[in-house]
C-alpha cells in the first residue's frame, strides 16, 4: 500500500515534489518508507528562510551559504558564516531563528557524511557547534533534541579528540559543557572537542564564526 509525506511546514524551510517518482518513468527516483512501500509525492527540502539577519541578542550577523540534503535521513542542513566570532549558545540563538537546531551527527555514517560533504567547504574550515552537551549534568553527554546516538548494543557514538572530552577549560578553570567539530587547523579529522558555551572561548583556537543548522520533518503513515 502507498503511503503519504506529511511535512511539518515551517517558515524557513519549503518542500517541492519531485517529478520523477514511481515505476514507469524513464529516470524513476522512487523513495521507499521503512516497511519498503513506495512514498507518493516525494518531496526534497530546501532551504528559504533570510539570506541574511542579525542573530538574537547580538549585534552580529548570519549569512546563508549552502544547504545539503542527506539522503539517509532526508534532513537538511544549511551552512551560515557570521560577522563576528560567537559563542555556543549565539549560535544556538541563531539556529532556533530559523526555526532548526544546531546539527546532531548520531551515526558514523552521519558524522562521516557531514565531514564529506559540508566540512569541507571553504566557509567551514573553522570550529563548528554541534549540539551535544554535558550542561544538565556534567559527564552525561546530551543530544540537544532528545535523540540518543549509539553503536552496537549500548555503547554510545562520539567522535571525541583524545582524551576528550577533558573539560580542561585551556587550564583555566572554565567548564566546558558543550561540543564542536574541531577547525582543520586543529585537527585534520576533524574530531570533536569540547568548548565553554557562554564565552567566545577558554582557549584562542576555539572561535565559532560559522554554524550548520538541521531541520527535520516526519514520516507519517
């Protein structure tokens, strides 16, 4: 039985419908649900919101860049340089501005997929937010949405420079409660390590001037 993409409709972010799904066509493009029944109507995402704006409780201001789709999980990412160096939690301002969050890579192939594709670009060479944190309670990492990221039976993905993350604050006393993609000038890995979330920074290599923002929309039966 076919079943239907619902979207949840939000402003910065607009669906069209493919014209080549199903059998029959000469370049089918046919999306399978779970169960292996086809999707009717699929719809790819992209990106719509402003080009350009200040980002709340700042002076500063976002730009738009790109925007990627992965198909695995069909969310989209978008790619935002900004004026100034921020913090984490500016730029969880900004990504909630335009109605997403911050990115949350909960597989390998995620992680992976992201440093492919979107870290290789030339505005994302720097430390980039991701939105995972021990804010709540130091030492039980968190993703910021809820979702819980593991691999095999219970041990939980991360990517972490080693020994991290060692919330050392740059040796200066500073609880580093939050997580980024290390800048490729830090590591060519591009692992994560983690930053204090409020200041720009304990240490001077731990800038965020660019943000990746994910949003999400659901399969409904």
């Amino acid at each position: 039985m076919s079943r239907i993409l619902f979207v949840f409709l939000i402003f910065s972010v607009a669906f069209s419908y493919s014209q080549n799904v199903g059998i029959g066509v000469s370049s089918p493009t046919k999306k399978l649900d779970v169960n292996g029944d086809e999707l009717v109507g699929y719809i790819t995402p992209r990106y719509t919101g402003p080009l350009s704006f200040t980002i709340p409780s700042t002076a500063f201001t976002a730009t738009y860049v790109q925007s990627y789709v992965w198909t695995n999980n069909e969310h989209l990412y978008v790619l935002f340089t900004t004026s100034a160096i921020i913090n984490w939690i500016q730029a969880q301002n900004l990504a909630r501005f335009v109605k997403g969050h911050l990115l949350t890579p909960t597989s390998l192939e995620e992680n992976n997929w992201i440093k492919s594709t979107i870290l290789v670009h030339p505005s994302a060479q720097g430390n980039i937010p991701i939105g995972y944190t021990d804010i709540n309670t130091e030492g039980k990492w968190q993703y910021i949405t809820g979702e819980i990221g593991v691999i095999g039976n219970n041990t939980h993905f991360s990517d972490w420079y080693p020994p991290g993350p060692d919330n050392d604050g740059c040796g200066m006393g500073v609880d580093e409660d939050v997580a980024m993609y290390s800048s490729s000038a830090g590591d060519v890995q591009r692992r994560w390590g983690d930053i204090a979330p409020t200041s720009i920074g304990a240490c001077t290599t731990e800038p965020l001037n660019a943000v990746i923002v994910e949003f999400e929309y659901t399969l409904c039966p």
